[in-house]
C-alpha cells in the first residue's frame, strides 16, 4: 500500500459513514431538523479528518513513508548529497529538494521526485502548498456528499415502496 492510501481511505471511509448516517437521519426529518442533521455531519466530516491527521498522528506517519520512499529513490539514482523533505509548517505533499547538483540533475530529480507514491509535486525551493490536512478535509466533505447521495436513494425507495400495502 502506498502512502497516500494508507492516509487518504479512512478519510473517504470516515466521511461516506457519517453522510450516510446524517443522510438517513435528517431525510426523515422536518426541514428544521434536516439542516441541523446535516450540520451536525458537516462538522463530524470536517472534525474526523483533523482528529486522523493530528491527534492520530496520520501526517506524521505519511511524511515518514514518503521521505524514505524519496530517499530510497535519491540513493538509488547515486544523489547521497541531496535532501528531500516534504514541507511543513502546514505540512504539505510538495517535496523540497535541497544539495548540490547541477542544472540536469535538478530537473530530473524534480520529474523523478514526482513520481513518488503521494507527493503532490516536488520542488528546489519553497512555494505554497495545500496543506494535507486541508485534502483530507475536502475529502472527507467530497465522500460525505457521496454518503448523502446514498441516503437519498435508500430514503427515497423505503418512501416508493411505503405506498404499497397488498
């Protein structure tokens, strides 16, 4: 499994659980309570997803995997001298790339680089980055969607079938 799996599913997991759990609740519900039921989940999406990065310590875990996937790469193409460390402070998926070489070892570390399982991209110098905490956020909204998505359809055939009564 790479590292942006391992960091990313429970994410999608965690958000299509609790949409379709607020989606089944608030969709049998007055239109009051309905947007309070999917308040309440907005918030239980958005609050998983900093509780799996930070306390959980899910970024810390997909910063180390991605460094020594990245190291492993820089010793195996001879480039010992040079650095690579995702950038933090937020943590990011972008790469930073830091030794001596020369202007045709720049670019093909960059291209090479990028191709590491979970890095957003990889760079010579600092530049602004989306914090991973806040993918892990959309993503959890995005999958959380898609659990309301669900609900909808299971609430609207439990109303379709409740018409019948043989």
């Amino acid at each position: 499994m790479t590292a942006g799996w391992q960091y990313f599913w429970p994410l999608f997991a965690a958000g299509l659980v609790i949409g379709v759990t607020a989606g089944l609740v608030g969709f049998r519900r007055a239109a009051e309570r309905r947007r309070q039921a999917l308040g309440i989940g907005i918030a239980a999406a958005v609050a998983s997803a900093l509780l799996w990065h930070w306390p959980l310590g899910a970024g810390g875990r997909f910063a180390a995997a991605v460094e020594q996937e990245a190291r492993f790469v820089l010793v195996d193409w001879e480039m010992g001298a040079v650095t690579a460390r995702l950038q933090r402070g937020p943590l990011t998926r972008r790469l930073e790339l830091l030794g001596p070489a020369d202007r045709f070892q720049r670019g093909q570390l960059v291209r090479l680089m990028d191709l590491v399982p979970g890095v957003g991209g990889a760079t010579w110098s600092k530049s602004r980055a989306v914090p991973l905490a806040g993918e892990g956020a959309a993503l959890s909204l995005l999958s959380f969607l898609l659990g309301l998505l669900l609900a909808y359809v299971v609430e609207r055939r439990r109303r379709h079938n409740s018409q019948w009564t043989w």
